[in-house]
C-alpha cells in the first residue's frame, strides 16, 4: 500500500519538474498555438469555436495559418462548375 502511495505522489511531482524545467528552458516553445487569429466562437451547438473564413494571421507551431472562402485550412481552392449547371 506504501508503495502506491509514494507512486501516486512521485509521479505527479516528477511530471511537474520536467514540466518547470521546458517552461524556464525553452518558453516560447510551451505556447505554440495562437489560435485567436483565425478561429472564433461557433454559433453551432456541441461546437465550442470554428475557424474564420479568409483569416490569414496567426501561427501554429511556427508556421503560418490561412483559412480559405470555404473555412479550412490552405490556400484558396478553385472551385469549377460542370457545363450546364
């Protein structure tokens, strides 16, 4: 029982020491995702935000984010009509 007592404690304890130590040793490392660019709150219920139409600022994990006209991710996509329609 003491043995999973020290487990229970130890293992929490040791992830928030490698925790501490990534956040001091590399900070702008920890915060990757500045998603307030391109995402905003959904008006769709279950669904807690969306992705912003024609949003080109913003970065994740230091790369650059542009969401199309249709709401994903990428570059704008041509979209051709079948003759007739």
């Amino acid at each position: 029982m003491l043995r999973v007592g020290v487990a229970l404690v130890s293992t929490p304890f040791s992830l928030g020491l490698i925790e501490g130590y990534l956040r001091l040793a590399r900070p702008g490392s920890v915060d990757v995702l500045h998603s307030a660019a391109f995402t905003r709150v959904s008006v769709r219920p279950g669904q807690m935000t969306e992705l912003i139409p024609g949003a080109t600022k913003g970065h994740f994990i230091g790369g650059a984010v542009r969401i199309h006209e249709l709401g994903f991710r990428g570059v704008d996509v041509a979209t051709a009509k079948s003759p007739g329609t």
